[in-house]
C-alpha cells in the first residue's frame, strides 16, 4: 500500500526553561552529560579500560518541573469538575477515546478579536462561512486567535480573547469533541473575568468555556501554535496526550498533516 505524501505541520510550543513565564508555567530540565553515563557503566561493572574507544556514554534529562498545563497540552473534563449533572464522575486525561485524538481539523479565524473581547456564536458562524468548511461529528476545531506570537513573553497568559459558553456548546451541538486554541487559556484571561465579576457582582459566569465540560463533557487544547500556517480546511490533526493516570490534562505534541 503506497501511503499519499504529506506535508506535517508541527503546532507544539517548544518545551524549555523560559524564565519570563510565571512560576505556575515554568519548565525546569536537568541536562545531564555523556560522561556521566560512561561513569554509570564503570559503576555497574565495566572497568574504563574495557570501554569502546569510540563510546562516550549516554546523556540523559530529568524533566524537574513542569506542570501539566505548562506547556501545550489537552485539558480532561476532569479539569472543570469532579461530576457530571447525573453524579458521575468526570473522566481523567488517561480515559481520553484514542478514536477522538485523530480527525479532520477545521481552523476558526479568530484574529480580529482584541484582548478581552469573548468570541461568540456569530463570529463562529461568520468564519465557517467564510471558509466554506463543513464540521462532522470527530471533526478537530482549532481557534486561531494569534496570541501565539506572544509566547515566551511575561504577558503572553495575560493576553487574548476567549471562547465564551455559547460558543463551546455551539461547536458540541456539532459533534465536536475535541478542540484547540493558540493562546494560554480557552477562556478570556483571568485579569478580564476577575474584573467582570467585580463590576457586575459576580453576575457573569466566571470560567464559562471551561465549565461547559461540566455538563457537556469535551476535550480541549491550549496554548498551540502556528495555526496560521494550516488553510481553513481539508488536513487532518493528530493529538495524543502523555497517559498520565488520574490526571486533569497532559502535555500532547500535536501535529497538523496537509496533503501534497
């Protein structure tokens, strides 16, 4: 069987120490040298002596810090809540339907948004028909706000639009069950809620997107990257998060595949 050609986009942020990232997102790995595992090979048993010439031993990495949503990663339903509406519990990232993790992807221009401004039903409806794409139940929706460009800046989390509750439910009402944006949250920014909530008395739902999954449980990425380099439609996207057992999201490389 000859398999099509492709060409693969990567839309991974680079995992890497940065430390303009806030304590809550920074990475901290360990490079440790060839030498040492030269060393470890003399300390199991083999004199230096009776090493290759040609053997410089193995390096190795110890990843000291990171948390799961450090870096790009796919949030579980367990993230928002412990139940859903009928007492049942949530499911970790671990239980994640590998059949979900691979589908055509769709991208929703959402670059005209400014900072702090939510995305609504209608911006959605207007960049589907736009696009002329087609959303099926397995279909992968990324929303391209941009912010991409900030990262490894100190603002970079505090910067962006974000997926309001009607246009979350909008996306479920049409089979999609997994979900992308390229900025630091799904949601608006803290910064822009908190002070919602404070002008309005809390009246505003606070973490709306998010907390869709709650009664609707989906799958959604965040802080990707280069989606400016995918058309609107017609590729596919392979997302497949670290299984991580019990927990509420895990890093995921994932990756875009156009056809020649």
């Amino acid at each position: 069987m000859i398999m099509p050609k492709r060409r693969v986009v990567d839309l991974t942020k680079e995992v890497r120490f940065n430390p303009d990232d806030p304590g809550f997102m920074r990475v901290k790995i360990k490079h440790k040298p060839h030498k040492k595992g030269r060393l470890l090979v003399r300390l199991l048993g083999l004199p230096f002596g009776l090493m290759p010439k040609d053997f410089e031993g193995w390096a190795d990495d110890t990843i000291t810090k990171m948390g799961v949503h450090s870096t790009t990663h796919i949030d579980a339903p367990w993230h928002y809540g412990t139940v859903d509406p009928d007492g049942k519990p949530l499911p970790t990232i671990e239980q994640i339907p590998l059949e979900l993790c691979f589908g055509p992807g769709v991208v929703f221009d959402m670059t005209h948004k400014a900072d702090g401004e939510p995305i609504t039903v209608a911006d959605m409806e207007k960049s589907i028909a736009e696009s002329g794409a087609a959303i099926n139940e397995g279909t992968i929706a990324l929303i391209r706000t941009g912010r991409d460009q900030y990262l490894g800046q100190k603002d970079y989390w505090q910067r962006g639009t974000g997926m309001s509750e009607q246009a979350t439910d909008w996306l479920l009402d049409r089979g999609v069950k997994v979900c992308g944006i390229d900025q630091w949250g799904w949601d608006l920014p803290f910064k822009v809620q908190i002070a919602q909530a404070k002008k309005d008395g809390g009246k505003t739902r606070f973490w709306e997107g998010h907390l869709v999954g709650r009664r609707r449980p989906y799958w959604h990425m965040e802080q990707l990257c280069g989606l400016d380099q995918l058309p609107s439609h017609g590729f596919e996207v392979g997302v497949f998060p670290l299984k991580l057992k019990g927990a509420s999201a895990a890093p995921a490389r994932v990756v875009a595949f156009l056809p020649e």
